[in-house]
C-alpha cells in the first residue's frame, strides 16, 4: 500500500452500518444532505457508492448501493468540509469522473484535501455487523441471510 493511500485509509472513519452512522451524530438525521454522484467505482467493475455531504457536520462519506457481498463497513467518511463551497473546491468536476472505472481513487484523493473526520464511538464503528443495510435508489435494504457487508475497496486495511 502506498503511503498516500495508508494515509487515506487511516483518515477515514468507517461505521457497521448506515443506521449507526446516523446514530452516532444527531446531527445526521436533522441534517440536510447533498449528493456527490450515485456511481463511484472501485476498480474497473468493482461495486458502486454514493456519496453525500451532511452539511451540519460537514461530513463526505460513502455507502455502498446494491446488494452486499462478503466484509466489513458499509458507511466510510473520507473527510470534513468547514461549508459547502470548501467542499465543491476540492471535489471540482467530479461529475466527469464519477462514473468511471476506480473513480473512487479518485474521490478519495481529492477528501484528501478536507479536514479529517472525527472518529466514531467505538461501538457504532467497525466490527461484525449485526443488522447491516445497504442503499439502493434511496431505499434502504437489507442483505438476504448469511451475507454480509463488503469492504470498501482500497480505502479500508485489514
């Protein structure tokens, strides 16, 4: 793993699931959100995210869409934005890029340049996922029995 991409993946804060994410911070479920692209790729024909701004806590993360496979961390946020025009800033044309083979590279390098985000309570972050949903064209779903949820690419290490 390169040092950038260490670096990237210790910055992120990864959640057990999308649920827990809101649960960790009030502030989530008041908050109004802005999308940043429904189909960020992981390699060439890896597994799709969203990824979304909560503007009361400034927070860019990803979730997962569709159904989920083997892993761990359903929600990851890559970083903070003091407002909105931070955030456009540093994510500048990535409507060209989303859809994209590895556009999630180069979603994660440009978070690079925001604050990093805080870290989540320990019981609501990382570890076996008791309940995990996944987000398909805004439904919230949940994986049929015996599955469960899959690493974000390259952005976590295990």
């Amino acid at each position: 793993m390169t040092t950038l991409s260490r670096a990237l993946t210790e910055r992120a804060n990864e959640y057990k699931s999308l649920s827990n994410f809101y649960r960790a911070d009030g502030r989530r479920r008041s908050s109004r959100e802005r999308d940043f692209g429904l189909w960020w790729r992981v390699g060439a024909h890896g597994p799709t995210y969203r990824a979304a701004w909560v503007r009361d806590t400034g927070e860019l993360y990803v979730t997962r869409l569709g159904e989920l496979d083997h892993g761990q961390g359903e929600v990851v946020v890559l970083g903070r934005a003091r407002d909105r025009r931070q955030l456009e800033e540093a994510l500048d044309g990535w409507q060209q890029v989303c859809a994209q083979p590895d556009s999630m590279t180069w979603l994660r390098h440009r978070a690079a340049r925001l604050e990093p985000s805080e870290k989540p309570a320990r019981a609501l972050a990382r570890g076996p996922v008791t309940q995990p949903h996944g987000v398909q064209g805004g439904r919230i779903l949940r994986p049929r029995r015996g599955e469960v949820l899959s690493p974000l690419g390259g952005i976590s290490a295990r």
